[in-house]
C-alpha cells in the first residue's frame, strides 16, 4: 500500500547542493527516511512507472547500488549509464544529452567531476536532476549522516562534531546540513587544504537561524575536544590522484587514531562516507572500534535517497 498523501515536496527543481533543500525540507526528508526505513511495504509502488537514468563519471559502490535499490524497491526502474571511460558532454553536449534523457526518464542521477556539468544538465532538463557525488558536493551522504546521527542521539539541536582531514564536497555538504539543522561543526584541515571559502560564508550566514557554530581549525585535538561525532573521508578524493603523495605528508598529523578519539565526549562515535584507506586519514582500530557507526551510515544511503527520491516524483507540489 502506498501512503503518498502526505509526503512533502521538495520545491526546488532540483538537488545540486545541500542548499537546494530548505530546513524544513531536511528535517522533513530525515523524517520520511526513518519513516521508510521502519515500513519499506508501505512505499514499494510509490515510484510505479518511473524511470530514472543514472549517469556516473566516476566509481561507486555505495551511491550506485543504493541508488538502484531504493528505485527498484519503490516500484520504478533505472538505467545506469556508465561515464568512466569518457566524461559527460564528450560524445555530446550535456544539454543535449539533458533534453534526449527528459524525454524517456522522471529524473536524472549524476555522479560528476566538476559541479558545472552537474548544472549544465540541470539547466537543460525539464525532470530533476540530483547529485550523485560532485567534486563539490556530496548532499545524499550528507542527508544520510544525519539521518544516522538523528537515529542514534535522538536529537540534533545542540550537537556537536568534528570534521578532520579535506576540506572537500564531504565536508562541504555536512558544513550546510549542519547549519541548517543546528548542529555545531569544526572542521580541522591543514592550511590549504580548507573548505571552499564561500560554503563557509554560506554555511556561517545559515547558522544563526538554527544555533549552530561553524568554525575552522588547523588543529584536531582543538576540534574535537567535546565533540559527539568524529567525521573524517580520504585524503585524496577522486580526481586528485596526482596528489596523493602530497597530500600523504600535508594530512600526517590528521589522522583519526585512539589518541584523537580518546580527547572526544564521552561516548562519541566515529564516521566516515566510505571508502576509507584505513593508515592514512583513520586506522584500522578506530574503524573497528565499538564507537564507529560507518556501516550504519553506509546503511542509510538506501533509506535517505528513497526519502529524496519520494519527495521529488511522489510528494504533492503546491
Ligand atoms: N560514500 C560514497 O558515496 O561511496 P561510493 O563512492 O562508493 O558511492
Ligand atoms: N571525497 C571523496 C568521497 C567519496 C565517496 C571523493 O570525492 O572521492
């Protein structure tokens, strides 16, 4: 049975950063997550007789499959096109591609490099488009996260976490949601490895409004002294190979081990959006540790994304 009635729609005609989504559609779709999560059954047609195309760039195991599950478990059906051996916009201009795909599909998934292709099909595509993973942002990990956070602590208002490592589209999406749904964040980088200086005038103009704190820092320990939740990803994200070796020596003493974790509040949890290079940015007995929730975000992708993807082509639009 499906109980669409009452599932809120997102305005916006699409989701290209975390900013797409007002606070209230994030509360709303954290919500309708749990929701689905406990009662998949009553959702299974909600997306009978749509089609969605999924066009990746880059490599996936997380975002893929539960993109394709979460369609598939609603009723509706995907099409995955695979982007790796030749970037969206070679064969054919993205707006091209943006009004073939508008014709058959009710929305468009895209894991892209740059945000700009990202736009570009938005701007051309009469269906939604949502991002998969960009080289600026990352919104259904992001949605996701907080899904879990909320699961576990109960109560996001007042929290606190800390992000250790990039500056990069991980960061930058938890830096917005947690603006927005009053959750205080520092985020310690090495110098120049940074969030991008206008997500942080972004996320610190939105803090005020729900009583979060976004602040920056060149040291952990700092970070994540009375923190609830250690967040950190891998240092060298897709598409910045070439830096690796780099990056190894400007991250060195960035990594989140036992001693990082012991500065934390009390029973704080561990998080990473996967894949980790357990050695580097976490070791391996921190992501094995009891306080590490990775799986259990890794989880919620399914149940965040079936959220998302209900209150786009299922919720009532006013
Ligand atoms: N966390 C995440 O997006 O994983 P994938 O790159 O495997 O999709
Ligand atoms: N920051 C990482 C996230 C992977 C899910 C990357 O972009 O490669």
């Amino acid at each position: 049975m499906t109980t669409t009635a009452n599932i809120p729609a997102i305005q916006a005609p699409h989701l290209l950063a975390d900013t797409d989504l007002t606070a209230d559609e994030l509360q709303a779709l954290i919500s309708l997550a749990v929701d689905v999560k406990r009662s998949p059954a009553r959702y299974a047609t909600a997306l009978a007789g749509k089609s969605i195309a999924l066009l990746f760039e880059k490599p996936s195991l997380r975002t893929r499959v539960t993109f394709e599950l979460a369609i598939q478990q609603l009723g509706g059906h995907s099409v995955f096109q695979d982007h790796r051996d030749g970037r969206i916009g070679e064969r054919e201009p993205a707006k091209d591609m943006a009004r073939n795909l508008d014709r058959w599909v009710d929305a468009i998934v895209a894991r892209t490099f740059t945000q700009q292709i990202l736009e570009r099909l938005a701007q051309w595509s009469s269906v939604p488009v949502i991002n998969a993973l960009s080289g600026k942002y990352h919104p259904c990990q992001a949605m996701a996260d907080f899904q879990t956070l909320y699961e576990r602590f109960g109560s996001l208002k007042g929290f606190k976490m800390a992000f250790i490592g990039d500056g990069n589209n991980v960061c930058h999406s938890l830096m917005l949601c947690a603006a927005r749904l009053g959750v205080s964040l520092t985020v310690a980088t090495p110098p120049e490895y940074e969030p991008d200086a206008e997500v942080v005038a972004h996320a610190r103009a939105i803090a005020p409004s729900s009583g979060a704190a976004i602040e920056l820092s060149f040291d952990p320990r700092q970070a994540v002294s009375g923190a609830s939740a250690v967040y950190t990803d891998i240092w060298t994200s897709m598409g910045w190979e070439a830096e690796t070796q780099q990056r190894r020596v400007a991250f060195a003493g960035f990594q989140v081990n036992d001693e990082l974790m012991a500065e934390t509040a009390p029973n704080a949890v561990f998080m990473h959006c996967l894949p980790a290079a357990r050695g580097e940015e976490v070791t391996d007995s921190v992501m094995e540790s009891p306080a590490s929730i990775v799986f259990d975000q890794a989880e919620n992708r399914l149940h965040a994304q079936k959220a998302l993807l209900l209150m786009f082509l299922a919720g009532k639009r006013s």
